[in-house]
C-alpha cells in the first residue's frame, strides 16, 4: 500500500520526467486503472500506482533506452534495432526500484508487460495494458468497443480484445511486431477456447 502523500512524490516526479502530453497520459492510465481494480476486484492502489508510473523511461531517448536494453540483456538485437518502442516497458523496473523501493514486485511487473504483455498475465499487468489503450486521452476509432466493454464481459475477454486491437493496429500501420507478441497471442486464443468450451459444457448440464 502506498500512502497518499507518497503517490503524490511519485507524481510530481513523473511531472518532471516527462513531457506535458505524456504525464496527462499517465494520469488517465493511472485513474483508468484504479477503476478496473475495482469493477474486477484487484488492488486498486495497485492500479493506480502502475498506471501512473508505465511510461516512467518513455523519454528517453532510443539510443539509451537501447544502451541499457542491450546491457542488461532485455531484448534481443532485433527489437533493440526495429521495435525500440517496446523497450520503455522493459527497462523501466529496474530505474523505478532504485528510485522508489517500496514498489512490490507485483506493480514493477505490470509496468515491465505493458507493451507485449506475456502468457501468464496477473490480473493486475491485464488491468494496466487495457487502460494503457482506453484512457481517456486515447481517441483511435477501436477504441469506443473496449470502453462499451468494461464491466460487461470478463478481464480475460477484455484483455483479448485489447490485445487483438493492438495488434490489427501493428498490421494496419505495417509496424514490426515483437517476436514473443506471437506466442503471446497463441496463448490467449488457447486459453479463450477453452473458456468457450468450459461456458458451453456448463450450459449444456444446465439443460
Ligand atoms: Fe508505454
Ligand atoms: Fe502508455
């Protein structure tokens, strides 16, 4: 739990470190958060904390962000070279724990999965990727399903459909995508099915 006053240092922090439009970003993200916490039961303060501090290195410059990448062995020399976009994610843990140690392990994770996410997503890391993508500040067209989405359908199946739009954006936009996203997404569309399955079987003994 991390008490008001020291969410407010984190704040003020951030405000420093990053630009206007990014810091307004992480306040949406942050708020978004906390208000998923709670509609699907997770920790709120959690949430919020997360969300306030994911793009904590988004303004460093790429050839840093590449440095430390390369230093500590974050990602390989393909996404060093042709996705750096991905690489604030990766290496915002370790500089957030040395500036702020009473981050737990379970908020530095979300952090660390916000861009490609991982196959054995928390509810929290699901919660911080999905408000990353309908904050407020956010206006793609996809979005507006998302939002209509929350509180109606479960975190998982909110996640999928999160996942899936941020990677028809990829394609529309002939990005490069990250090799793990792949399997990432194999996992989903697995575990979806048998969510399906599961649902339909219950239904069947019902009748
Ligand atoms: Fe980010
Ligand atoms: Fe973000």
């Amino acid at each position: 739990m991390i008490d008001p006053d020291r969410f407010e240092y984190m704040r003020a922090r951030l405000k420093e470190r990053v630009k206007p439009s990014r810091y307004m970003h992480s306040l949406g993200v942050s708020q978004t958060a906390e208000q998923l916490a709670r509609i699907y039961g997770a920790n709120e303060n959690d949430a919020a904390v997360a969300g306030l501090l994911h793009d904590w290195d988004k303004a460093l410059p790429a050839s840093e962000l590449k440095r430390i990448a390369k230093k500590h062995h974050l990602a390989p020399k393909t996404v060093r070279k042709n996705m750096p976009g991905v690489l604030h994610a990766l290496t915002a843990p370790r500089s957030l724990r040395k500036e702020f140690p009473e981050l737990s392990d379970e908020v530095l994770q979300a952090i660390e999965r916000h861009t490609c996410g991982a196959d054995d997503m928390s509810d929290l890391d699901m919660i911080v990727f999905i408000a990353d993508i309908i904050e407020p500040g956010r206006t793609f067209a996809d979005v507006a399903p998302l939002r209509a989405a929350v509180g109606q359908v479960d975190l998982d199946e909110l996640f999928y459909m999160a996942y899936k739009s941020t990677l028809i954006y990829l394609l529309d936009a002939d990005m490069s995508i990250h090799p793990d996203s792949l399997e990432v997404w194999n996992g989903i569309v697995s575990q979806r099915a048998q969510r399906m399955e599961a649902r339909k079987s219950r239904v069947i003994v019902i009748e």
